[in-house]
C-alpha cells in the first residue's frame, strides 16, 4: 500500500483541531462539509506556506479562508481572526 505512510501528509489531529474550530466560530451546521489543506505557494506575493480551509455548505454555498501559515502551527487566534476586517 504504497503511500499509507506519507510524511508530507498533514495530521489528522490538527486537521480535525482545525475543522472544530472553524465549526465553532463560525456556527456551521453539521451538514457542512470542511475541507483543509497546506497548500505551498511559489510566487513573490503569497506566503511560502498557507493553510486552506473550504466550507461547503448543504445548499451548495462554499467559503474559503486562508491563514498565512503551516497547518501544524494554525492556532485558535488564527480562527477566530478569519471573516474580521484588520
């Protein structure tokens, strides 16, 4: 089974750490499906490293957020910063 032990594969943990937060500060419905992923950027404008989180809700609606950092080191002031104008 090649791949069942990725090491570029993000934690579980955090990734559910993640979704919960979002989940809660959001308010989602649990008929919302959440998506998170590290995503790698190249060009000169965007980080190095950035932490993607979709939520798709049941009528289709989707909403992205993007926090400037690993997955690993996303923590609940990163979440509860999302949707707030600087």
């Amino acid at each position: 089974m090649h791949g069942l032990f990725d090491p570029n594969r993000p934690d579980p943990k955090a990734v559910r750490r993640i979704k919960t937060l979002v989940a809660e500060r959001f308010g989602l419905p649990e008929s919302t499906t959440l998506a998170v992923a590290e995503l790698r950027c190249h060009e000169p404008d965007c980080p190095p490293v950035e932490t993607v989180i979709t939520a798709r809700e049941a009528d289709g609606t989707m909403r992205d957020w993007r926090v400037a950092k690993p997955l690993s080191d996303v923590e609940r002031a990163d979440i509860d910063m999302l949707g707030r104008r600087p």
